[in-house]
C-alpha cells in the first residue's frame, strides 16, 4: 500500500502519535512530491480544480507500475473525476 503523504498531512496522521498505531499496523509506504510528481498534479488541479491531496492520489494511481490498481476513498466522484476514470476507485 502507498499513501501520498499529502493525504496524511490532510488526515492530520502523525506515525510518530501513539493515536496512530492501529493505521501504522500494515505496511504502508509514503509517496513524497518530487518535481514530475508535483508538476502532474499541478496539471490536475489547474484541471479539476480538485485539491492537493487528491491530486496527489491521482498521481499516485497513474504512475504505478502496471496492473491492478485500486484507490481506497471516501471520495470516490472527485477521485474518479482526477484520474479520468482510468484506475478503479472504492469507496470506504
């Protein structure tokens, strides 16, 4: 699992906080902003006008390796809408 680490900031998920200790159970990687990354998003918020953080999902979902790909959210509509429909989204 990878979570963009824009998606923690939003969630206010510190790993540090104790609080957290049941979400840190799986093993689960941080997906940092480099340059191409953040450019893409840029691109799809100047789209959308979706917000960072689901932004960063969708670049996320697009830039994987190939195969099955599905994005965990509660915000499927915005979700869908910023990857173009082409990664499946479910909604939690």
């Amino acid at each position: 699992m990878v979570v963009p680490a824009a998606v923690r900031v939003e969630a206010g998920w510190d790993r540090s906080d104790p609080r957290s200790a049941v979400a840190n159970r799986p093993t689960i990687d941080d997906h940092f902003l480099d340059q191409a990354s953040a450019n893409q998003a840029a691109q799809i918020v100047r789209r959308t006008g979706l917000t960072p953080a689901d932004t960063h999902v969708a670049v996320v979902a697009l830039t994987a390796p190939p195969g099955d790909v599905v994005v965990l959210t509660s915000d499927t509509p915005d979700i869908t809408r910023a990857t173009d429909g082409r990664v499946r989204v479910v909604r939690v």
